[in-house]
C-alpha cells in the first residue's frame, strides 16, 4: 500500500510541474532548458573526476600461490595459423612465434609459474608462416586435484592440508583459450605419465602442401616422390644450418601421397602433398616440394630424387630455392 501511495504521490508531482511547464512562453522554456544543460555538463564532469581518481588509485592484486596447488604432467593438443607467426617455437629475440602467445596464456590463466622450468616438450617443429592443425605440446601444469595419471605427488600440499579439494580436473581447455588469439586454439588436453615427452615419445608426423595444378606433370611429381619413402639419408633435403641436437640425417619416410582438393574456383585445380614420416630434418619438407616441383615444370627427372639420395653421386647438396612455407600445414602428430 505504501509504494502505491508513492506512486501515486510521484505522478501528482509530475502533473504539477507539466503544468507548470505549460504557463510558460518560449524564451522562459528556452531559458530553462539551458539552466539543465549546463546541470548536466556539471554533472557529467564531477562523474569523470572521481572515475579518475578510482583509476589512480593503484589496485593492490593478491600473488598467486602456487604451492598451495598439485602440479600435473599433461599434454595439449594446438591447432594453429602461423601466418603471423614466425615459427613455433620462441627465437629468444624480439620474433613473435606461436609458443609465446601460448606461454603468455598459460602465465595468465596461472597454470604455471616459470616458462622456462615447466618441463615443456614439443611434437614437431614448424618453420615461419606454416601452420598446424594438430600439434601436441607436454609441459607439467597446476592441477587442482590430488590424486590422478600425471599428478606429481610430491607438489603442492598434502591431502590432509587441503580443504575441498575437487574431484574434478580443471577445464584446461577454457582457461587457456579465454587467453589466446583467435588464431591459435587448444582443442583437448590429457594427463600423460611422468615419462612422457611429446618430442620423443611421437612416431609419425604429417604435412600436406597445397599447391595449384597450372600445368604440371603430376604423374612425374607422383614418381619422384615414391622414390622418396624408405629410409634414406636426407642430408641434401635439408638446410645447410644443423641443429645441435641433430645427430643424424638418416630418417624413414612412410608415404608420399599425391591428391586433388575440392575447390569452388573451377578455373584452377588445388591439388595436395601429404607427406609422413618418423620425423623430419630442417626445412627438409620445403625442400622436398622444391625438388618436386622442378620435376613436376620438367626442368628434371623424377630420377633425381634416387641421385640426390646417392650421396656417391651427389656428396654434397646442391644449390636450390627453398619452396614458400604458408602453402606448408603440419596436420597430424601421432
């Protein structure tokens, strides 16, 4: 009853001023309305001042603690746009690649502490604008559980220190892609064992090349690239510039596969490489395309592929363009 009566008492007082806005003339409404102009702007500029001053204000954060969680050994699964990128792995200089986005996500979804001391390990590499459509990263995470596969035990604290502690794991999908570019997307994570390195413990990688038909003699470049699979000596398909940790340029390739691509543009044929292996040397792909495609313009035989793996016959590599690498995607780690 008591907020009717002051409804109907608001209204009356309403009517009143309408009325009262009514027995003036124009210039006394005009008069009026430049008084509640300048009201407003006054109005206005107090608000700004003290939403100033709240900014000023310096905001006192809370650090997270770390040691008040488990830590976990998991294992990610990326897919990835590398145009903007270049590489995957971070250059230690001022190069923006792909795992920086990444461990600025992980530093701000306070899944770890120290970049450089989370135990993380890579599938495969990929080079400046190549992309990735399943790429597996392993790295050792907070957890919020206690017990579990990967769960290090002797992390965090114990069972007994704790208060509500979850029986389920933490959505490390969510937290990390609510922190990533739109370019760059986690799809799954797993717990892994103590043991597992996504670098060693991967037994076949893949990538395909996307590469217009425009009158090559795709039979040829079918040929040359069968000539590839086995296990061989690659030392003249890759760049001149050797890792350290290279110890060997002997790698098993386990098929070339040559196919068309369904594209809406009729005019031209997209036509595709997938290429898998137990693993892959230095810009050894972009160098394998090159080479096919020399074979594929008629410029060389599919049998340099079998001279080129001779190295009787070709001791050192020869002198050749390295193919572009954004028609290059890694698409599968296994």
């Amino acid at each position: 009853m008591r907020s009717m009566s002051g409804m109907f008492s608001g209204i009356k007082q309403l009517e009143s001023r309408l009325k009262s806005l009514d027995e003036l003339d124009f210039e006394a409404l005009k008069e009026k309305a430049v008084c509640l102009l300048k009201y407003n702007q006054q109005l206005e500029n107090i608000i700004s001042k003290l939403r100033k001053q709240e900014n000023d204000v310096p905001k006192v954060t809370k650090p997270f603690i770390f040691d008040r969680y488990k830590k976990r050994h998991i294992a990610l699964k990326l897919s990835y746009l590398g145009w903007n990128y270049c590489g995957l792995v971070p250059q230690g200089c001022l190069a923006l690649t792909v795992m920086d986005r990444i461990f600025d996500a992980l530093e701000k979804s306070k899944l770890i502490e120290n970049r450089n001391e989370c135990d993380f390990s890579v599938c495969g590499r990929t080079d400046r604008g190549v992309s990735g459509m399943c790429q597996v990263v392993s790295l050792v995470s907070r957890s919020l559980i206690a017990r579990g596969v990967g769960v290090i035990e002797d992390s965090g604290p114990c069972i007994s220190e704790r208060q509500d502690v979850p029986d389920e794991e933490m959505d490390y999908v969510s937290a990390l892609n609510k922190n990533l570019p739109r370019d760059i997307r986690v799809l799954a994570w797993s717990p892994v064992s103590p043991d597992f390195s996504a670098r060693f413990m991967c037994c076949k990688r893949s990538y395909e090349y996307y590469f217009p038909e425009s009158g090559l003699d795709i039979k040829s470049m079918i040929d040359a690239g069968n000539r590839l699979v086995g296990v061989h000596d690659f030392r003249n398909f890759c760049a001149s510039r050797i890792e350290k940790d290279t110890v060997t340029f002997i790698r098993e390739i386990f098929e070339v596969v040559v196919s068309d691509v369904d594209s809406c543009d009729h005019h031209s044929k997209l036509c595709r490489i997938s290429i898998s292996a137990s693993g892959f040397l230095y810009h050894q792909i972009r160098f394998v395309m090159s080479i096919l495609f020399m074979v594929g313009r008629g410029y060389e035989s599919p049998s340099v592929v079998d001279d080129m793996l001779d190295l009787s016959k070709t001791p050192a590599k020869p002198q050749y363009q390295l193919a572009a690498g954004k028609s290059l995607n890694s698409i599968t780690t296994l």
